[in-house]
C-alpha cells in the first residue's frame, strides 16, 4: 500500500488557507495546520476589545479554521524571531509597514523547519498568483520557495496549475488535474470552492492578515521607532499601538487616550509602568503617558484628558494624576479647546 503523505498547511485564519488544507485534504494526504503567532496579528485582539467590532465573532479564525477543517492546530510563537522581519525587510515594505515578501519567505521557512523535524512530507499556502501586490506575484512566487528551502516542497493548491509542478504532483500524492489555477485578485472562484465544501462563516479579512498593512498602525510604529532613535519594540509597544487615540502633542511625550470602556480596561492593565490621569469630575477616558514628562507636560495632558472627557464642554475638570512611584494627585484644569489641537498631534 503507498505511503499516506503528511502535509503542513500555513493556516492566517482566512479563507484561502482554509480552502488551501481542505483542496489537500480532498486527495487523502494527512494535513495538520500551522499558524505563526507575531503579536501584530488582526485576530480577536480589537474584536474582542471595541465595542464597534463586536458583532465580529470573538474566535480566534485559525483554531476556527482548524476545527472546520477537523485538523490538529500548531500555534508557534514566532514574536522574538520575527522582529528582525519587521525591522530590516531585505526585500522591502509594502504600500505601509507590512514586509509581506520577507514575512512569506521566513513563515514558509519555519514551517519547513517544522516538516524536516516532524518528518512531514510538504507545506501547503493558500497563495494564488496576483492576490497580494507583494508576495503573491508570479515573480515573487518562486523567490519565496527558493528562499524558504522549501524548493519544490512548497504547494499552492489554489494556483499550483500555473506553476510548474512540486514534488507531491511528481511523486503521485496529489494530482495535479484536482489542483486550481485562481488568478488574480477576484474573490468569486474562492467564494464558489467554498460553497462547493460548504464553507459559510468564515473570516473575510479587509486588507491583510496583520496590523503592518494598516496605514494608521505604520504612523504609530514609524513615530515609535523615531522618538526611541532606534528601530526596536517588545509585544507591549506593539499590543498599545492597536489600542486608543495615540496623540504626540511634543516630541517628548506622547498620550494614549481610551476610546471607550473595553480600551479603558485594557489600558488599565498598564498603569503600573506609566504616569497615566483619570477624570474624576466627569466620566472620561484612562489616559497613558509615554516618554518623559515634566510638570508643564502634565498640565498640558490633563487639559487634553479634560477635552476627551463628558466635561468637555465645563469650566473646570478635575483630573486625578497618577506619577509613577509618587503619591497621586489632582489637578484642577481648563478642558483644551478642539481648535487648539492641530491635527499633527493625532498619530
Ligand atoms: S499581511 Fe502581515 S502577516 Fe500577512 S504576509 Fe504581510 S506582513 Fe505577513
């Protein structure tokens, strides 16, 4: 009898991937998922956090995706190896901060790593030529196999009838005529195989799997990068820029103002390591400080955390001031006027 093949299959959580594993899985190969934790991943964080995101289903998509599929689930943590992905792109960023080609080429490489000590035979991606302007090209397509390692282990069910045949199509463990030829960036032919596997609630990401393609999220990570003077960041850096109004009002300081009670909370979690304000007159938002902070700095943050707060519009709010390792105190203050915040101070 021949071999079962085993097979790996990057799974983000969205559709691709989904439909990717199962075209695989359709052919008899043994599939298991594996999805790469970078800490600038879409999934759950905001959803469960903003109210205004929560009709989303709060699901992590790659378990869900996992479970559709009825497959076992790796979840690697990858944040301190990927940093150098994000930092030095040999190959560039994208239209915002997303290295994509890079992030490709060092995924696949990790899930070939993967293979070789779980002796697995091929690594399967939802990529179909022309999706993503970056990685999912028909010239970037070979670059990301040959620079992976994977060569000709690497298949992409979805397109594998545009390029040249992988080893699992010569070695007979999958046909190539029940393989797909998807070009292009239209949904229709993934939403018909869908339907075709009945697959109906899945994940329809808007942009990208990551907060690097988000133009607002590169602004917040760019001005991190420069005010520090150099290009690093722990997971805290990178869980803070998706939460909150981000204001740098002087080059010294910056304000990370809560937008509504699920990012207050989540705020909350880091009072200890910032001087962080409170409205205590009036309903308001908890308020971060980050950088250093002189006396006129707190003033002049207080009076923005008025602004933010249900006393906009009072004479006076009071605000609760909470200097790190020094006693707490309050501050009487007039709320700052819209017109006297210029638009550059928002991030
Ligand atoms: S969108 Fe983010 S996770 Fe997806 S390939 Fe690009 S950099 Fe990587």
């Amino acid at each position: 009898m021949p071999k079962q093949a085993k097979a790996v299959a990057l799974i983000s959580g969205g559709l691709d991937s989904l439909l990717a594993a199962r075209v695989v899985m359709e052919q008899g190969v043994h599939v298991e998922g594996i999805n790469f934790f970078t800490g600038f991943c879409v999934e759950g964080h905001t959803h469960a956090i903003r109210k205004k995101d929560r009709k989303r289903p709060k699901r992590n998509n790659a378990l869900w995706s996992a479970e559709q599929l009825g497959i076992k689930l790796h979840i690697v943590d990858i944040i301190e190896e990927y940093k150098d992905v994000v930092i030095n792109p040999k190959h560039g960023y994208g239209s915002n901060l997303n290295p994509c080609l890079d992030c490709k080429i060092f995924m696949v490489n990790k899930a070939r790593e993967w293979i070789d000590v779980n002796d697995f035979d091929f690594i399967i991606t939802g990529e179909v030529i022309g999706q993503r302007p970056m990685s999912q090209r028909k010239d970037t397509m070979p670059v990301i196999a040959r620079d992976s390692g994977a060569g000709e282990r690497l298949v992409r069910p979805l397109c594998a009838k545009n390029l040249p045949p992988t080893l699992p199509e010569i070695e007979g463990w999958l046909d190539r005529d029940h393989l797909y030829a998807f070009n292009g960036r239209s949904r229709k032919p993934q939403m018909a195989l869908a339907k075709q596997f009945g697959f109906e609630d899945y994940a329809q990401p808007a942009g990208g799997c990551c907060f690097l393609t988000d133009k607002q999220y590169s602004v917040k990570l760019s001005d991190l990068w420069s005010t520090r003077g150099k290009r690093e960041y722990d997971l805290d850096d990178i869980m803070l820029l998706k939460v909150g109004r981000h204001l740098r009002p002087r080059p010294n300081f910056k304000i990370i103002v809560g937008r509504e009670e699920g990012e207050n909370r989540f705020l909350e979690g880091y009072r200890k390591r910032f001087v962080h304000m409170i409205p205590t007159s009036h309903t308001g938002p908890l308020v971060l400080l980050d950088g250093e902070i002189s006396a006129a700095d707190i003033e002049l943050a207080a009076r923005l955390t008025a602004r933010f707060s249900q006393g906009r519009d009072a004479e006076r709010v009071t605000i609760e001031v909470n200097p790190k390792g020094n006693d707490t105190h309050s501050l009487d203050v007039v709320p700052l006027p819209t017109d006297e915040i210029p638009a550059g101070w928002y991030l």
